[in-house]
C-alpha cells in the first residue's frame, strides 16, 4: 500500500486556551432519533452567549458544541470520517467542550435539528453540502451561536455568524481519476455520485480530468448522481450499467453507496477506487486505491478556533494546495511507474499548477 500525499507542512491549529473558553447558552444533554425525529433535551440557561463573532469568552462552563451528521457514522465515509474528528476532540479537550452529535436524521428534519441544537449549543457543526439551504434558515435566527457547515457550496457568501469549511473533494478526485486512468486495462472509466450536489459534479469533472492527465484519450462515461448517498441497490445498479459497457475502474463519492458498487465489481471482475476511509488492500478485493478525505480534520479545527478567538466567517478551504491538509492518495499497488506518475501528478495539484475542473 503506498500513499501518495504533497510534502506535509506544519499544522494552523493551536492548542486551546483554557482562559479563553466561550459561556455556553445551555448544556445537551440527549439525542436520540425516534421515528426519524431528532429529541434534543437541553437544561440549563445562560444569557451570556458569547460576542457572536466567533471569539471565545472567559468562563468557567465548557464550549457546548453539536455536531449535525445527517448520515450513519458507520458509513465508511464522510459521516464516519467526521465523527473520528469528534471522538478525537473527546480524548484530547475533556470537560474543556461538552460534544454532543447527532446521525441518521431524515431530509425533512433537517431543519427541526438544526434549531434545536442551536438551542443548546455555542457552537453547531453541521457536515454534508445537503444540509446548506435548512442551515441558512436557521443561523440568522441564533445570531449569537457559531455555525460551521462542512462540505457546503464553494461559491456559498459566508453570513456573519456561518463559515464553511470546504474538503476540496474537487482535488482529490483528480487524483481518483488519475489512478483510475492509470489502473485501466479497457481504457474506459466511470465515476458515480450520491446527491447532485454542486461540489459533486464539480468533483466529477475533475475525476474525468485527472483521468485525461495521467492517460489522455481515456474515455470516460457521463457521471451517473443517484440522489442519495446511502443507497446501496441503486448504487450497485448504477456501477454495473458502467461496467456493462466496457467500464473497469469506477470512482465514487456515496458513502454507504460503496457496498453496492463493491459487489457490483466483483460479479464484473472489475474495479473501484474507495474512500474516504481508506480500506485494507487485498488481492482478492476491487479496489485499486483509496481516496483518503479527512473530514474530523475540520470538525476538530472547527472547535479549535472557536476556543482560541480564530474563527472567521469565512471559505476556507482544506486539502492539498492547503496547509490545513486534510486529502491523500492511498494506492494499492507497489508499481513504480504507476506510483511515479500519480506522485508527480498529486505534486502538480499540490503546487496549483493544475486545476482541477
């Protein structure tokens, strides 16, 4: 297993300054989904909330923080992956944050959740771009909460108290078609996304360009967006279309879409790129790599700056022409040439050389 990353650069983060911890508005204290509906029980009151800017308040209650998942932790992909930044800031801060999370909530809750962690938090984190029109509804009615959204639009205006923390899924999956293109034997790869979200779209077109980097002439088929990213059956159909003209190595962006694309693969003896959590590399498995998106990365940044007076309402961005870092290339093969060349090509992203869509 090789992994293919820039040359790594000194983190931005700071450790947090026990001094400089934000009042709280109310402490969390259940969440539970019943019936789709998202129960958050909040006791307690303060009507000290914090300047609203973003800076943290001398106090003696620790930053009441809600992390927003509308997806399954367990879905080997970005919900997963942010919760692993969630597990890390309880090991690492203790009672200096009082975290509190929420999964698996349904569309039309969305904003119900939102509003009631707004209640009871200083600070709501909310991961996935789905989630971005309920977010503006609900931040301008809690002017004195911090908001980040992780995964939201790139183009999205920053309100005064909503910053967005943007993965660049563009940029790694240049690299996801790069190590497509260099993996195909027919010459002819594909690329399946979950929601038709603009940061999708904009990442299947970089896939289709970092495929024609590494190999021009690669053909790749028209990019096939299943409206959901957990859908396994309309995962596994949308990847055996692919297959079934002449498509070897498929790229996606799905979540728990992955399970249906992965058996999908194996009845067509064909392959795919994983992620955002790497996997394990065997020589009986489909995948040809992983792209490695590191999502708790933003959420423990998130909470980082609200703590030490940084947070900006802001775009910032995350990923390889970042010093916030966050994307990596994990390749599951030792070849030199194929390592060589998605090695220069990850440089040339790294370096803005190259755009990726």
């Amino acid at each position: 297993m090789r992994s293919i990353r820039p040359t790594p650069v000194p983190s931005l983060l700071r450790p947090p300054s026990p001094a400089r911890r934000r009042a709280r508005r109310g402490t969390l204290t259940a969440a539970a989904v019943v019936g789709g509906l998202v129960a958050l029980t909040a006791c307690g009151t303060s009507t000290d909330a914090g300047d609203g800017d973003g800076g943290a308040e001398s106090g003696d209650e620790p930053l009441a923080v809600g992390v927003f998942l509308p997806g399954s932790t367990s879905d080997t992909g970005f919900m997963e992956s942010a919760y692993l930044g969630y597990q890390r800031l309880e090991e690492e801060l203790g009672d200096e944050v009082d975290l509190s999370f929420v999964e698996e909530v349904a569309a039309a809750d969305y904003e119900q959740t939102l509003v009631r962690f707004a209640s009871t938090s200083d600070l709501v984190i909310s991961v996935g771009g789905q989630t971005d029109a309920d977010l503006r509804k609900v931040a301008p009615q809690f002017p004195d909460v911090t908001f980040v959204e992780i995964g939201g639009p790139a183009d999205a205006e920053p309100l005064d108290n909503l910053a967005y923390y943007d993965p660049q899924q563009a940029e790694a999956e240049y690299l996801s078609g790069a190590a497509a293109a260099l993996s195909s034997e027919t010459g002819k790869v594909g690329f399946i996304g979950g929601v038709e979200l603009p940061a999708i779209v904009n990442a299947s077109q970089a896939f289709a360009n970092g495929a024609e980097a590494a190999v021009p002439g690669t053909a790749v088929v028209t990019p096939q967006f299943l409206g959901d990213f957990n859908e396994p059956s309309k995962a596994k159909q949308a990847a055996a279309a692919n297959f079934g003209v002449d498509v070897d190595v498929v790229g996606q962006i799905v979540n728990l879409g992955k399970q249906g694309i992965e058996q999908a693969a194996k009845d067509a003896d064909a392959a795919m790129i994983g992620g955002p959590i790497p996997g394990e590399c065997t020589d009986d498995g489909p995948y040809v790599g992983y792209v490695r998106t590191d999502i708790g990365t933003e959420v423990e940044h998130a909470v980082h700056s609200v703590l030490d007076g940084t947070w900006e309402a802001a775009q910032v961005p995350f990923g390889l022409t970042t010093e916030l870092g966050g994307t990596e290339f994990v390749l599951c093969t030792d070849d030199p040439e194929t390592v060589a060349a998605l090695d220069d090509i990850t440089q040339s992203v790294a370096s803005g050389d190259v755009t990726p869509y």
